[in-house]
C-alpha cells in the first residue's frame, strides 16, 4: 500500500489502518453518503444490477478470505451464495 509522504507508524493499529489520512476519511464518508442515497434517485433496473453486484462482491471477498488468507478449501461456498442470491427481492 502506497503511503502518504510524512506519516510514519508508531504503534501496531497505526500500520494495520486501512484508512489513515483525512481526506479518505472524506472520501470514505462521501461515498457511504452517496450509497446511502443511491435508491432515491435510481431506477429499479440499476438498484438490481448493484443488488447482484454486491452479491457477487460478497462472494469474491469471503471466497478470497477463505482460500487466500486461511488457506482452506471451499466446499458449501456456492450454495450459500445462491441462497442469498435466491432470497434478494429483485
């Protein structure tokens, strides 16, 4: 991870911060803000398209953590995604 010139860690939370400086915190909060704000202003078909879009995120993100950080195999993976998948009012 690049780091912003002049911030140096102390401690360990420090090093293992994913956000460090104010202006992610900005950005962080603006885009938490825009999500938050997004089924206002959309239509049913893009709200389905980022319903099934984070479904796939979710997915990618614990399969990652599963295989890649804890080294185990996935055997049930899938049929837990598809119940969720099943299950979204879209």
């Amino acid at each position: 991870m690049d780091r912003p010139a002049g911030i140096f860690d102390i401690r360990y939370e420090q090093d293992m911060a994913v956000i460090r400086t104010a202006p992610q915190w900005v950005c962080l909060i603006g885009f938490l803000i825009l999500l938050a704000a997004l089924p206002l202003f959309a239509d049913s078909y893009f709200l389905s398209f980022m319903i099934l879009t984070g479904i796939a995120l979710i997915a990618v993100l614990g399969l990652n953590i599963l295989t890649g950080f804890a080294g185990q195999i996935s055997i049930g993976h899938q049929a837990f995604v598809a119940v969720g998948a099943y299950t979204t009012p879209c």
